[in-house]
C-alpha cells in the first residue's frame, strides 16, 4: 500500500479509488468525469488507517486502528481496512459510520430473539415459578418454568 488508493482531479476536483479506476479503464491517471489529470492527493491527508476484523466461528467483530498480525492471529479475519479520522478527533461513533459506507450491516445493532414455543411458535408465555412436587419434593421449586398462553405447553 505504498501508493494512495484515492486519486483527485486537479481540473474538475473529483475523487476516485485508484484501483476502481485501473479495473475499469486500465489508466489511473486521466480523469473519467472531465479527462483532466489525477493526482495521488488524498482528500483527507490527516486521517489514519483502520482495520475491521471478524473473529473466525462468531459474529463478533473488532475496530483497530493499528493492523493485528494476522499469522499469530489466527482467530481474526480482516474484513475491511479503511480511511478515517483519528478516534481522539471525532469519537468512535463517527468511525463506526464511515465504515458503514464500506460495510453496511457494521456494527448495528441486532434485535434480541424472540422466545417462542416449540410446538406453536407462539411469543405469548407466562412465567410460573415450579413450585412443590409430589415426586421432588421441594427439589427445583426455586426455578421458573414458561407456560405457552396458546397451547398451555411448558417449555
């Protein structure tokens, strides 16, 4: 990553990925918009690299802003490595939302499951408290037990 991956036209101003530009006209250098020069300035010469790690067999997933060694850690997978403004600058929220314009399903939030019953697949239950057995006694009466409003199953 010697090279700069944006380029900028000096003519008309507009900003492109060098390796989007290589891939479609096989030239990086002439400006698809006006046919002006591009030029290896950065639009954001201040911001720092950051790196978007999965961790192997789970959903979860880190923000780095050095590059882990990723042949000690075989745990992570680089996901996506990106441009954005030091988190002393801005807060990590406004990192987070700049990748979301790589990587849209980063870091939001996903919605709790919904207990349902395994027979019906009702999400209506009623918790009940197990109370006192003939055959245990008092033996797990402390625990709760879910009763489905629909089809009266405990589960």
């Amino acid at each position: 990553m010697g090279e700069s991956d944006n380029v900028k036209c000096a003519e008309c101003g507009s900003s492109f990925n060098r390796m989007f530009l290589m891939g479609k006209q096989g030239n990086a250098n002439v400006c698809p918009m006006c046919g002006g020069k591009l030029t290896g300035e950065e639009e954001h010469p201040d911001w720092i690299t950051w790196y978007y790690y999965q961790y192997i067999g789970t959903n979860s997933c880190i923000l780095r802003d050095n590059p882990a060694d990723l042949e000690k850690r075989i745990d992570l997978k680089l996901i996506q490595e990106f441009k954005a403004p030091p988190e002393s600058e801005c807060g990590l929220d406004e990192v987070k939302r700049i990748l979301r314009t790589y990587v849209p399903d980063a870091f939001l939030e996903t919605p709790k499951p919904e207990i349902c019953c395994p027979l019906c697949g009702s999400t209506e239950f009623t918790i009940l408290n197990r109370g006192y057995s003939v055959w245990t006694g008092f033996l797990g009466s402390g625990k709760v037990k879910r009763v489905c409003n629909r089809c009266k199953r405990e589960f």
